[in-house]
C-alpha cells in the first residue's frame, strides 16, 4: 500500500508540473518556474564548467554545455559528436540565449533545425527534446529542454538556465510527461556496424499524430570518423549544398 500512495503522490505533483509545462502556456509558465533543483539519476552537474551531462546506455551522452550548445557524444568514439549550437545576444538585458537552430555532426554543419521544435532518439530511446515558443521562429531562442529515458525526466528551463525538475524514480510519469509534449522534428543516431547515420524519422507537430518520412541527413564511419557525408541540402544554407557536377556529359 505504502507504494501505492508514494506513486500516487508522485503523479500528483507530476501532474502540477505538467500543467506548468504546457506548451500552451509556455510564455507564462516558463518564465514563472525557475526554482532550482538537484539533478538525479544518470543526470549529473559540473559546477566548474555549469555542465549538465546526461549518461545513456551503451556510453551515450547528452551535454548541456555551459547553456551555450547541446552536444550528443559516444563514450568509445571520442571524435564523434552531434552539437546544436548558436546564440542570440540581447543588448538590452545583457544576456545571451541559446537557439541551437545550426546542427553539426563531427563539426561539419549539416542543416538548420526546420521549426520550433526539434527532437533525438538515441539506440537506448532516450529522447532529448527541445524547442522555442509556439509562435516563434527556427532560430529564436530556446525555452526549455526535456530529457526522456525509462523511469527519469529532466527538464531545463532555458529562459533562466536552471534545472527544474529531475525525477529518476517513475517510468509512469515519464511516459505521462512525454506523451504531453509533441516532438516536433524527430531524428535518430543510428549505428549499423562501423557505420552511423544521423536520420530524421518522422514529426509530430501535434499530439500523437506522427508522419513517418525518413530522410537521410549526414552519415559517418567509425574508422574513418573525419570524413563525414552530408545528404541533406538547406535551402536557407548554400554551404550545405552537396557540390554540383560540373559540365556534366549528355545523354548521347
């Protein structure tokens, strides 16, 4: 019984956090919620840097660095990493707030995030997701991030850069929180033997309704980790345009 009501209590106060997530809410509500809390679980703090890492499965890591860039790591491939980077400066209060609407993989920029929200699944189906105000823009500054992995949610607050909620104890109210926040535009890091993808899989721009499209951005080799293929061409970005063949021959 003693587990019984611990849940229950637990799914209360998820519930209050929930509403005060709601992306419908989110020019109040995000601005309102910035109590501090510890972080648990495999979500970990670096006081010296103001790093937040995030330890998945199979030595993947998501890193909040200094809430300047968010970085995706693999703990036995030292080189590789995805990072979504780029800030906006605000003259009149003096501070610079992360957009990360440039996405990279091993340094090589791929493309440009396509709307307010953007989300990856790594092989363990941790979800990292992250996004601006509703009626915003691709490249306006982020207001939140959220981290999903089995039976922990973390959740930033990224108009004051502080952690608000850490829970590691209920794969219940994960699932309860995930399934209130839509993903927006979904990715995948795939790894098929020394090959690895970077894949988008489908959005979500409202509540459970996926559309599946697979579309291949970058791809790289773990015994080659430098040389990385870009599938995708930006439109907004001619340098991320696969180079043009030249002169090419006719048809005879």
């Amino acid at each position: 019984m003693k587990n019984k009501y611990a849940l229950l209590t637990m799914l209360s106060l998820a519930f209050i956090f929930i509403a005060s997530c709601s992306k419908e809410n989110d020019k109040k509500t995000e601005s309102e919620t910035c109590v501090a809390v510890q972080p648990s679980g495999n979500l970990s703090y670096n006081s010296s840097t103001n790093t937040y890492t995030f330890d998945a499965d199979d030595g993947m890591n998501i890193i909040l660095n200094n809430f300047d860039s968010i970085t995706i790591t693999k703990d036995d491939i030292p080189k590789l990493n995805i990072k979504f980077w780029e800030q906006i400066y605000d003259s009149i209060s003096n501070k610079k707030s992360l957009c990360a609407n440039h996405e990279n993989l091993n340094g090589k920029h791929i493309k440009d995030r396509l709307s307010t929200v953007r989300s990856i699944l790594l092989p363990d189906d941790t979800k990292l997701t992250f996004y601006s105000a509703v009626d915003s823009f691709y490249y306006s500054p982020l207001i939140a991030l959220s981290i999903y992995h089995n039976n922990e949610c973390h959740r930033f607050n990224l108009n004051c850069n502080k952690l608000v909620y850490s829970m590691d104890t209920s794969s219940a109210i994960t699932r309860s929180l995930d399934s209130l926040e839509v993903d927006g535009e979904t990715a995948a890091l795939e790894f098929y033997g020394d090959s690895i993808l970077f894949v988008n899989i489908y959005n979500e721009y409202s509540l459970n309704n996926k559309i599946y499209n697979r579309v291949l951005l970058a791809s790289t080799n773990k015994m080659n980790i430098n040389n990385v293929r870009d599938y995708y061409d930006d439109t907004r970005l001619v340098h991320t345009f696969t180079k043009p063949i030249l002169n090419p021959k006719k048809d005879e």
